[in-house]
C-alpha cells in the first residue's frame, strides 16, 4: 500500500507540473494504479484510482474520457454518501461534474 501512495502522490505532482510532458505522463500511471487495485477487497481505493485517472483524462483535455470515467465513480459515491469525494478530487472533477 506504501508503493500505492507514493504512486498517488508521483501523480499529483505530475499533473501540477508545468511542462505538458509530465502531465501526459500522469495519465498511464494513473491508469496503471487503478488496474494494480483490487475493487473488489478494496473499493475506496478503486473510487479514489478512478477519480485520480478522471482528473488526468480532463487536465489533457480528454474530456468525453474523463466523463466516462468519472460517471460511474461518481454515481457510485453517491450510493454510497461519499458526495465530498467526487468534489475534493480537484478542480477538473468539479468542472465535469458541473
């Protein structure tokens, strides 16, 4: 889970970078984090992979993506009153969700 929360983080500071490069590399590792998860033993950590790869699929402007991605994670949030999480993924989710 440690290998789990430093690739969480390398991400996030992929996607504040300034340089396009590294910003378009957020999204196959966010990609990869969500495939290494088990949703099944452990789906907060799902929700929270697929929000994360949401918000990369909306920084590179991939938005029709994005909200294929970020529509039933944020459904099932909802089902679950988890309506914060959805809202604290960053201010690309929210620009979705709006």
């Amino acid at each position: 889970m440690i290998a789990e929360i430093n690739e969480d983080s390398a991400v996030r500071l992929l996607l504040a970078s300034p340089s396009d490069e590294e910003r378009a590399a957020a999204c196959p590792r966010a990609g990869a984090l969500l495939e290494g998860i088990d949703a099944t033993r452990r789906p907060l950590a799902e929700l929270r992979a697929t929000l994360l790869l949401a918000r990369c699929l909306a920084t590179l402007h991939r938005d029709e993506e994005a909200c294929n991605t970020l529509a039933p994670a944020s459904a099932r949030c909802t089902e679950l009153g988890l309506t914060r999480l959805p809202t604290d993924a960053g201010p690309e989710i929210q620009q979705l969700l709006n």
